[in-house]
C-alpha cells in the first residue's frame, strides 16, 4: 500500500516535469544577465518549451497548462495580459493538430518547422501588441529576439531530450 | 455488464474529443477576455501582478546573485588590467572635484542666505530606499525591471528609480516585497525635464529604444548635442534637478537623449521618496497643517 503512494507520486512528479521545466526556464529569462543589448533579445525560452513538450509528450503539456505558463509569462514580464498566452495557446493548436507530421519527423525537420511557428508566434505577438497599444509597435527587437530563439532551440532541444530520456517515462 | 461498459466506452471516445476541443475554445476565449481585462481593468490586473511577482521574488533574487558574482568577478579582472591609468585618472579627478566642492559650499551657504531673504518654502525631505534588480524581464515591447523591495520598504508608486549615474526610470507596480521599475525607455515612460543651458521645459518621452525622446520642447528653444538634460520637478512625482542624460541628436526628424544610465549594469538602484507635504495632504483653511512627512498619521491623507 505505501509502495503504491509513492510509486504513484513518482509517476506524478515525472509526468509534471515538462510543465515544471518550461517554468523554470520562462522565470530563467527575466534574470539580469547584464550583458549589453541582451535584455531586448533575450530568447523566448518558453515558446521553445512548450513546442518541444507538445510535439514530444502532448499529453504531459495539455492546453491549459500552456494557458498557466502563458499567464504567468505575461504576469511577470510586464507585457500586456493575454497577449504571450494567446500565442502560445495558438502555438499549441498549430503543432497538436499535426502530431502524425511529427510522430516520425527528424530532429532538423522538427527545427526547420520550429523556424515557420517561432516566426508566426512573434508575428502573431506584434501584431496583438499593436493593436492593444493602439498604434504600430518597432517590430525590429522582435526580429532580433526571433533570430536568437531560433538559434537556441537545438541547445534547449538537446537539454528536454536528455531530461526525457532520464526522468520523463 | 461488461457489454454496457464497452459501450459506454465508445460513445465515451467522441464524447471526450468533442470535450477537449472545448475546453481549447474556452481557453481562447479566456485569453481574449484576458487581453480585454488587461485594456479595461488595469489596477485589478496590477493587483494580481504585484501578487504573483511578490511570490517568484525570493526565486528570483536567488538566480539573480550567482549572475551578479559572476558579474563581478569579470569587471575586477578588467580592472585589474587598467589600475594604472585609472590612479592617474582618479588623481586627476580628485583636483578637480576639490574646486568644485568649494564652489558647491560656497554656493550652498549663499543659497541658504537667499532662501533666509526670501522665506523660500523649505525644500520637502527625501528618503532613499536602495533595492537590488532581480528580473528584467527583457523582450520586445517593455522595459522594465523588477527590484526586491515593496510597500513594506516604504516604496510606492511613482517613486523616482536611481543608479549611481542618473534617473533609471519610476515605480510603476508596488508589491509588498518587490516592485517593477518602468525604465525611461519604456514606450510608456514620460518624464518632465529641464534641457541645457536655458532651462527649457520638455517631455521625455521613450519608445524602447535605448535613447527616448524629447517631446513638447516650449517653441523658440535652442538645444544643441551635448545639453545636459535634468528633471524638472514638475508634477511634483520626481524631485528636481536628478541627472537624466545627454542631447545627442537634434534634427528634424526627432531629438534624442542618450541617458547617463547603463542599462546593462542595473545591479542595484536607489528608490527616492521624495515627500511633498503640499501634495499628499489635501491643505484645506481651518485645518492644522500637519507636519511635512506625517501623512500617515492623518486619516484625511491621500491614499498611499
């Protein structure tokens, strides 16, 4: 009987571990690094996260738990409520509709296609930001922060499938 | 039995899929009416953000300190290699600011003679509250950064924000234990400022580049690159005079300031309270004038 209580935390904290992860890392961006220019780039480590999970354990990161990191994004950045939670939701509809694309998809077709949403997601974020601002928002912080999400992906990619592989069953 | 279960089984499966698609729309729809909340109902929304940053302070401060070392431990190494040029440099700045502290004091005490002659009103006290940046949120649309002191500081809103070079930006949100830091180059940002040499009167106003704005420079007005620019005080929210940055362009298309701040080094900043008695207690005739600062104590004070 206590085998089983624990045995059944064990599955529980494992199969949490995605929407946990994703977490850390979007509370990880907001971190000073005070490296000049940095803080207007920084990359999107949530989005990767949650296209990661998505494709990988779409169980493990249902809708509304990208609705919670969404919100928390939102909270603690500072950014306009709902704006970052409406794209990641959107993200999460864009890639679990095509699941069989990627059930047998290789790791540089997973990024190519990442390269496709990162640039609908940051579109999508502009475009929600101005309209909510009420006037066209500079769109050129957004490219840059685009380009080094992009470049990061394979780093942060190659770190969830080693989580995978050791702690997500 | 085991017939009906299977049965239910399968009108189970459409049933769920059916469900799940749902609850996806419901969760859109809650993200709309999010974006709307956020348009319509700010301090409710500001409310639950100071809550819910107030709870990740403590994570934050403790990623933020290993950075911060790290930080550190780069610039005394470059300053190591430079210890030479800057003695001399020091030395040399140390003269200079000898005479200039004899022409402040001889200043100050003659300030204080003309304030005496003209019963000027006595400047109002301020405070500083020194908190250390643990977020910075970084992204496209803001900036801004979150520091780990709040109301139980003594921080409320609109406070000036400070580093050691000049104006960082203001309290935008209060928690009890943390605080955002909307920057000057915040899209959102407007600043009353005092340019160059004439004193004139201007906003300044950021739009997330590194160097915001002058906007409403009263007509007539000759700036230059290189004209300092300070606060003015006007509003009563900043107290005059705080070193805001340089003019560093000036031409038809926009005049913009490069600020004394470096925003990549935001390690600590100093929260001014600037306390204007005439302005947090309402001065109504009859009534006692409370003493400058204790507005605390009256029920009648704004609320705070």
């Amino acid at each position: 009987m206590n085998q089983n209580v624990w045995t059944r935390l064990d599955v529980v904290a494992r199969g949490l571990l995605p929407f946990a992860l994703t977490l850390f890392l979007v509370i990880l961006a907001m971190v000073p690094f005070q490296v000049p220019g940095l803080s207007a780039v920084v990359p999107s480590l949530g989005l990767i996260a949650v296209y990661f999970w998505v494709i990988h354990r779409p169980d493990l990161m249902p809708a509304w738990a990208v609705f919670l990191i969404g919100v928390i994004q939102d909270l603690l950045s500072g950014a306009h409520l709902g704006v970052g939670t409406m794209v990641l939701l959107l993200v999460w509809l864009a890639v679990a509709a095509q699941g069989r694309v990627f059930s047998s998809a290789s790791f540089m077709l997973v990024w190519a296609i990442f390269v496709l949403v990162a640039a609908g997601a940051q579109l999508l974020a502009w475009l929600f930001s101005s309209m909510i601002a009420g006037f066209i928002l500079d769109a050129r912080p957004l490219f840059f922060q685009y380009l080094t999400t992009v470049a990061i992906y394979p780093c942060l990619a190659w770190l969830f499938v080693q989580t995978q592989r050791s702690f997500v069953r | 039995m085991k017939k009906s279960a299977g049965q239910a089984l399968h009108v189970a499966a459409p049933v769920r899929a059916w469900a799940q698609r749902f609850a996806f729309l419901f969760l859109v729809v809650a993200a709309f009416a999010l974006m709307l909340l956020g348009k319509a109902d700010t301090l409710l929304v500001e409310r639950v953000r100071t809550t819910v940053t107030d709870a990740m302070a403590p994570v934050l401060a403790i990623l933020a300190r290993p950075v911060d070392t790290i930080g550190d431990m780069v610039e005394q190494a470059q300053e190591l290699t430079e210890l030479r040029a800057d003695n001399a440099e020091l030395r040399r700045d140390n003269e200079r600011l000898r005479n200039w502290q004899a022409a402040a004091q001889k200043l100050e005490a003659e300030n204080a003679a003309l304030r005496e002659l003209s019963r000027l009103t006595v400047e109002p006290g301020t405070r500083f509250v020194t908190a250390r940046v643990i977020g910075d949120p970084g992204g496209a649309f803001v900036r801004s950064v979150l520091v780990n002191a709040g109301s139980r500081d003594g921080l409320a809103k609109g406070q000036a924000a400070l580093t050691s070079d000049g104006l960082a930006g203001r309290v935008a949100e209060v928690g009890q234990r943390s605080a955002r830091v909307l920057l000057l180059t915040d899209i959102n940002s407007r600043v009353p400022i005092l340019v160059g040499k004439g004193r004139d009167r201007a906003i300044l106003a950021g739009d997330n580049t590194n160097q915001p704005r002058l906007l409403y420079l009263t007509p007539g007005s000759e700036i230059r690159p290189g004209d300092q620019v300070v606060t003015s005080g006007h509003g009563g929210v900043f107290p005059p005079g705080l070193p805001v940055g340089v003019v560093i362009q000036v031409d038809e298309t926009a005049m913009r300031v490069q600020p004394f701040v470096g925003w990549a080094h935001m390690e600590y900043v100093r929260l001014v309270d600037y306390e204007l008695p005439s302005i947090l207690l309402p001065a109504s005739p009859g009534q006692a004038q409370a003493p400058p600062g204790g507005a605390s104590g009256a029920p009648s004070g704004a609320p705070r």
